[in-house]
C-alpha cells in the first residue's frame, strides 16, 4: 500500500442525470505529503470530483483510488483514509464541539480516544470551546470544527472543499496556517479555491479545472512564472505610424489605430524593467497621454488555456 501514490485518478468522466457532463476524462495523480489546490470557476467540477473520489458520488467512466484502495469496489478501506471538510456546517447545533467531534469519529468505526479530539481541538485553537455548543460559536470557530470533524478519524488525506470562501482576511490567514500545520504533520492536503491567491499561497502543485476538464497541472512555482504577466500600456496623445526605435529594444507592439504602444513582461522576476523603458520613452519625446498596468486576470488565463495554450497536460 506504501507504494501506491495517495490518489490516483483515471479517466474520470461524470454526467449526471439530466444529461449534463460535468466532468471529461479527468487523469490526475496526488503524492503522499503535499498540498494540490485544484483552482477552478463556479461550477468547473471541483466539487464532483471530490464527491467521486470521497465515494459520494459514482463516476460515468474512470476509476479512483486511494492509497491503493478502489473508491467503489474498496470503499470502506478507501473511505478511511479520507477526512472531507464540506463547504457547509450540517452538524447538530447543539451539540458540544468535542462531542460532536468525537461522534465523526465513531462514524468511522475507531474507538474513542478522547485525548486525540482534545489534540485535535488545540491544533485548530479549539480548545478552549471544546465544551460551547454549536450553534454559540463564530463562523470562523465553526469552520474549526468542520476540519476537527474530519481530522477526528486521523486520515492520511484532508479534502478541504472552499475552506476559506466567504471568511474574512484573518481567518483566512489562519486557515492557511493551520492547512500548512496538517501538511507539516504528514496529511496530504487537497484543496479547492476560485481564488488564485490562495492556490499561490498554499499549493505545492496546482490543477486547474474548466467547464469539467483538467487543464493543467503544474508545480506552483512554474505556474506562477507561467502566470505572472503584466502589461504596460503607454496611451499616446497623437498616433505614430510604428513602434519608435528607442522603444522597439524594449519589445513593444502597437494597436491598430497607432494611439497604445503595449509592452508585455514577467512581473514575477526580481524588479522589473520599468524604469530603462521609461528613461527610454522620455528619450523619444512622445506626448504621453496615459499610462497603466495590468496583470493577467484568472479569467484571461483561462482563456488562454482554453485556447490551447498550455501544453502541459496531466
Ligand atoms: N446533481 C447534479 N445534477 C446535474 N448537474 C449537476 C449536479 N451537481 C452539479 N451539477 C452541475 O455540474 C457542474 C459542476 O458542478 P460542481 O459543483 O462540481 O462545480 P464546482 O467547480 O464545485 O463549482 P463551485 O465553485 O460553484 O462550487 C455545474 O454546472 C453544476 O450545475
């Protein structure tokens, strides 16, 4: 079982009963000890793959497994070494945090073993309300307990569906920090977000997953150089018919109707290449009448995908 990578994912196709086909021969493979943020729009099919893997939803085609344990045929085995953190709370309000805590456990078949809950419970900076019910605790607090519930049976890999969607700026720090604390600790963490910041802030590698297929999947740091494109646009008072000689060094284009010279770079690098470009466009004496950057949105990354850009496939 040590052999086999921590998920390995197959030519995972799902159309669900009305027809819709959410997701499209989907081949992906997670390593033992690292954190995969699968970044994707509204409805990309996050979710449904981590239904499919979590055994909550079965696939039309393609296969699944975990720590060498097929998700159908293998289920409970499967099953086993998975804590899912939901998007939303449905625990009982009025239960008490490690009470209910410690009943997600016993979901799972483990004895109880009430001094890895309080663990638990002071890793997340929960201890303190290990006693408070549900229903009193903060929105902050009760995502707390959404991981506690699925740490509870010590999985070796944590889903975390849109940890930090709709939290404030701190509690999102916070949750990065406790995501980081789980991977130093072993579990191979995966992770869904629509924010690019977050996959850049968390992942090691990073899947990006459109209207059901896996665009790409690449070590973070590449993609982030892949990524991290600006543009500089010089808007001009008067047309010129070409990019000026003192400015070409510099690769610049020209819009069509000669009034936008566009200087496209890599804003990822140390200091950019501002400043001689613009030592340089004073030298040519152009009237300037605005100036402006712009760095690629997701959006346009996407787009750019979609266009066939990425080479990279899984
Ligand atoms: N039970 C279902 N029946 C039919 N279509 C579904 C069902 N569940 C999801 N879908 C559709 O499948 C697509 C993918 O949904 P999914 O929830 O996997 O996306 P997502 O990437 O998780 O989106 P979000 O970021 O909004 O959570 C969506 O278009 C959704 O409407």
């Amino acid at each position: 079982m040590s052999e086999a990578p921590m998920i390995a994912i197959e030519g995972l196709s799902k159309t669900y009963a009305s027809g819709f086909t959410a997701l499209k021969n989907v081949s992906l493979t997670i390593e033992r000890g690292e954190i995969f943020a699968l970044l994707g729009p509204n409805g990309a099919g996050k979710t449904t793959l981590i239904s499919i893997v979590c055994g909550l939803a079965r696939a039309t085609a393609g296969r699944v497994t975990v720590g060498g344990h097929d998700v159908v045929t293998d289920y409970r085995a499967a099953r086993s070494l998975i804590g899912l953190v939901p998007q939303e709370l449905t625990t009982d309000a009025f239960e008490t945090v490690f009470d209910t805590t410690s009943l997600s456990r016993g979901l799972f078949g483990k004895p109880p073993n009430p001094a890895f809950i309080e663990k638990v419970l002071t890793e997340l900076s929960l201890i303190d309300k290990r006693d408070s019910r549900i229903m009193t605790l903060s929105g902050g607090m009760k995502r707390r307990v959404l991981i506690a519930k699925a740490l509870s049976h010590e999985p070796a890999v944590l889903f975390l569906d849109e940890p930090t969607a709709g939290v404030d700026v701190e509690l999102r720090r916070d949750m990065w920090r406790v995501v980081r604390q789980l991977r130093d600790a072993g579990t191979t963490i995966i992770l869904t977000t629509h924010y690019l910041e977050e996959a850049e802030e968390m992942a090691d590698r990073i899947g990006v997953i459109n209207r059901g297929e896996l665009m790409l999947v690449e070590e973070k740091t590449t993609l982030m150089r892949r990524l991290g494109g600006k543009r500089l646009t010089i808007e001009l008072a008067e047309p010129v018919a070409a990019v000026p000689d003192m400015l070409a060094p510099h690769g610049f284009d020209l819009s069509p109707d000669g009034r936008k010279l566009v200087h496209s770079y890599d804003a990822s690098g140390e200091g950019s290449a501002i400043a001689p470009i613009l030592a340089a466009l004073a030298g040519t004496g152009l009237a300037v009448k605005d100036l402006g950057t712009e760095e690629s949105t997701l959006e346009e990354i996407f787009v750019g995908l979609v266009g066939g850009k990425s080479g990279a496939r899984p």
